[in-house]
C-alpha cells in the first residue's frame, strides 16, 4: 500500500470517528461539553470533505493518483471479513469453553 493511500485511510477513519464522538458529545453534553461536541463535528465533517475532494475530485498531483473510492470499499470489506471471523473464533472459543 502506498503511503498516501494509507493517508486516505487513516484521515477518513479519524473524520468519521471524531465526527460521530462530537455528535455524540453535543447530543448528550451539557454546558462546554456541547459546544466542544459541535466544534469537534463540525471540523471533522470539514476534514474529511476537503480530503475527499482532493482525492476524489481534484487534479492536484499527489492526490489524484490514489484511488479513494475502491480503497475505502476494499478497506469496509476487509474490515467486515476480519470481524466475522474474530466473531466466529470467538463464539467457537466460547462454546468450547462453557461446555467443558
């Protein structure tokens, strides 16, 4: 993997977890915390907008060779294979362990 292709990721994946911990924070806080909630959303939403468009929309150099869309869906799909099988190792290591 290229290193701005694991950029791609690791930005994406940083917007949208802090995107949703800022809604989060806004939603259920109170006093500053609702107001960082909604800084914090507002900048991840702006974050990954503006990478978004760098690699997917722009023609700048660097950024236009990465191939954001296929590697974010390979990264989903690879991310759902490894959750299924830790989830069936782990349901395995369970019933073995409970019926002994």
């Amino acid at each position: 993997m290229e290193v701005l292709s694991f950029l791609t990721l690791v930005v994406f994946s940083f917007a949208l977890i802090m995107l949703l911990a800022g809604v989060f924070t806004a939603f259920y806080g109170s006093g500053k915390s609702r107001r960082y909630g909604g800084i914090m959303a507002v900048v991840a939403l702006a974050l990954g907008l503006i990478w978004a468009y760098l690699v997917g929309f722009s023609d700048v150099a660097p950024f236009s060779a990465v191939p954001a869309w296929d590697l974010v869906y390979n990264a989903v799909v690879d991310l759902a294979g490894v959750m299924i099988g830790a989830l069936v190792a782990v349901g395995i290591f369970l019933v073995v362990v409970l019926k002994s």
